[in-house]
DNA sequence: GACAAAAGTGCACGGGCGTACTATTTTATC
DNA sequence: GATAAAATAGTACGCCCGTGCACTTTTGTC
C-alpha cells in the first residue's frame, strides 16, 4: 500500500472527525492494514497529522491554485480563484466537508507542529489572494484604492459563510448566495472612486 | 456545585477540545469532582454536549441579542447586532474561541441530536439577523431590493472570517477589518438604486 | 538465486474513555 | 432531630487509543 493511497484514505477520514478524532486503529481497519502495519508508515501519529495536512495542500493547488493561475493576470484571475475556490469541494468531494475549515477551528488554540503548517498553508493561501488583487489594481481593472489583504479576508468570508450554510444548515442557496456576495466585492472594486 | 457552574466550565473546556473533545473524566478532575459523581447531573455524555451548547446559546441571548433588540429599530438595530456580536469574545470570554464556530465544523456531518439541536439555534440567529434587516427595509433605511437572507449570510461570513484571522491566524487587523467590511455591507444596503 | 531493504503482522503495555452499579455523605423538609 | 431526597464518591467493566518490539513476508538488486 501506497502512502499516497495511505493519505488519500487519512484526508477523507479527516474531514470527517477532525485531524485530532482521526485514528490510526480506525485508519488501518478501513485499509485492511494491521494498526502496527501503518503506524510504521509514520512515526507518530502528529507526522501522520501533518502530513495528510501536506497532501490536502497539494491537491489543492493542483485543483484550484494553479488553474487559476492560468487565467489571465488581472481581474479575470481573481474571478477564477472564486470559481475554482468554490468548485473544490466538488472537484475534490471529501465525506465530511473541507478538511481545512475543520482543522482551522480544531487547532486554532493547540500550539504545535501542525497548527504552525497550517497557519503557514492559510497565510500563503491569502498572500495568493491578496498579490491577485495587486495585480487586478496594477493592471486598472480595479481601483487604486483598494486594499488587496480586505479583500482577501473579505473573500474568506464568503468562502466560510457559504460552507457553513451548505454543509451544516443544508441550504441549498448557500452556493448562489456565495456568487452574488462576491460579484458585490468584484464590482465595489471595480468602481470608480466617489 | 450547581449545574451552572458545571456547565460554565464545560463550556470554557468545549471551546479548546470540541464538544467530541468533551470529556467527562477530564471536566471531572477540573471541577475537583469524581467522575461518577459528574456523570450522575447528566445522563449520558450526549445530555451533556446537548445542555452545554444550551447554556452558550443563553448566554448569546443575554450578551448580544437581547442588548442589541433594545437599540431603535432599523438600522441602528442592524448595527447593534454587528457591534454586540463582534464584541461577544470579550463580553463572554471562551479559552477557544468561539463555541459555535467550533460546533459547527465539527457536527456539520455528524447527524443527532446536538447536530439538530445546533442546527436549530443557528438558523434562529440567521433568521434573527434576517429579520432586524427587514424592518430596516420597511423602516425606509435600508433599500427595498436587500435581499435579508443574503444580508445575514453575508454578515455571518464577515463575523467568521474576522474568527479565523484572528484566532487561527493571530492577525492583528482582524477586527478593524472585520468593522470596515460591515461598513461596506452597510452603505451598500443603504445606498440608492442606480 | 542470495540477500538486503522495505512493508506488514502479532502481541503487549499503560492509560483514558463512557457508563453501570452500590455506597456514602450532604442538604432540605416536616 | 428523624427522614426523605439529592449530591457525591468508589469501583469495576469492556473498549479503543498511541506506541514499542520481535517477527515474518514481500520486494527489488546484484
């Protein structure tokens, strides 16, 4: 058995009962690996923490990162991380939700090496965001004024109101809400200064 | 030791280790309490979970609610809302953040009757918000077209996002952010229909 | 085909978990 | 002050946890 294939299976189980509720005993039973089998793989379960951490990151780049990256430079760039954002739950279906929001509020008061990696994932993930903006700005489409770090917070918001409403309340206008809410902070960047 | 006072401090231990994280042995030694003699107030760890995320919910009544019902209706009212909530980590300061935002990631598949439970108190507050919003609209402050729902939704991703930034991410800016993204939503309810 | 390295197994350990059950202490009522 | 009720304690149970260790199987290399 692969380790790839190992934290395939870790991540999905992951998103389900948190980084801290995943189990080496309940991960080998569902791989059909004896728990010393897989514990082997890692040498503690904080390594196997992180690093399905670190493999949730990568398929996040391949999925939404760097096709959106592909867009072109400017506001249409900005547009894609958005779609792209808010295809990866379906580009990327996890049983129990976005891995990242679960590990956030879990380990947001439980210093270590893993809250650290992840702190490290979400400020590049918003400095991504926020040098989209820049760009947006340098290149005109949006305004010179605009603060590319509230944007990005701002963009987050949209991103986490939307998961909150579709996963745990089931709305199913949470994802139409989530557009609309952006193509309101697209066009206040946009326009012109009072 | 009075119910109250078991479950303040239940609540206080949830917001750092989750309410799965809860554990009756552990909030037993901290009370300085045996264990059986904990487990005898509540009947299963499930009553537990469920009269914790109860006794959080009262004391968001009395600290944000019903403080920020007693503002002039319409758009202040809006406002006391957005004020009150922002300030709930200080009126009502939790070791780990706030207890709902941790809830909520954590049962959001994970299907009973504390899932239910808090399912119910948020879409209460959502319909709360929504509805403070509307009587700004028959109010004549805000536009007719401000879809409430939207609004509230909108809202609740300015109030997570500001959570993640400055808890996970300890990003000073968080909260001045946070303030500048109302103003935003806001002005732009208010603002007259082009 | 020998042989080293890698992957996987079995077993044991101490510890914490939720939850019964029974006993004891404290508190309130008459 | 007796007595019923409520709160607390003690102990035990089976279960799963992370981890260590010795052993066997598979795999890849010369």
């Amino acid at each position: 058995m692969t380790r790839q294939a190992i934290l395939e299976h870790a991540m999905g189980l992951s998103s389900m009962v948190g980084l801290g509720g995943l189990t080496i005993g309940r991960l080998a039973d569902e791989l059909e690996l004896s728990k010393s089998g897989l514990f082997a793989h890692f040498r503690s379960k904080e390594t196997l923490q992180t690093q399905v951490l670190e493999h949730a990151a990568s398929r996040f780049v391949d999925s939404v990162i760097k096709p959106a990256l592909s867009a072109p430079r400017g506001e249409p760039r900005v547009q894609a991380i958005f779609d792209r954002w808010l295809e990866w739950p379906n580009t990327n279906p996890l049983p129990g939700g976005c891995i990242f929001v679960q590990a956030a509020s879990e380990l947001d008061d439980r210093p270590g090496p893993v809250r650290d990696l992840l702190v490290r994932q979400q400020k590049d993930w918003l400095e991504v965001i926020a040098n989209t903006v820049r760009t947006a700005i340098t290149e005109g489409h949006f305004r010179e004024d605009v603060d590319p770090e509230q944007f990005a917070q701002d963009l987050y918001g949209v991103m986490l109101s939307c998961h909150h409403a579709s996963r745990l309340l089931r709305d199913p206008k949470a994802l139409s809400r989530a557009r609309h809410a952006f193509e309101a902070l697209r066009l206040a960047a946009r326009m012109p200064h009072s």
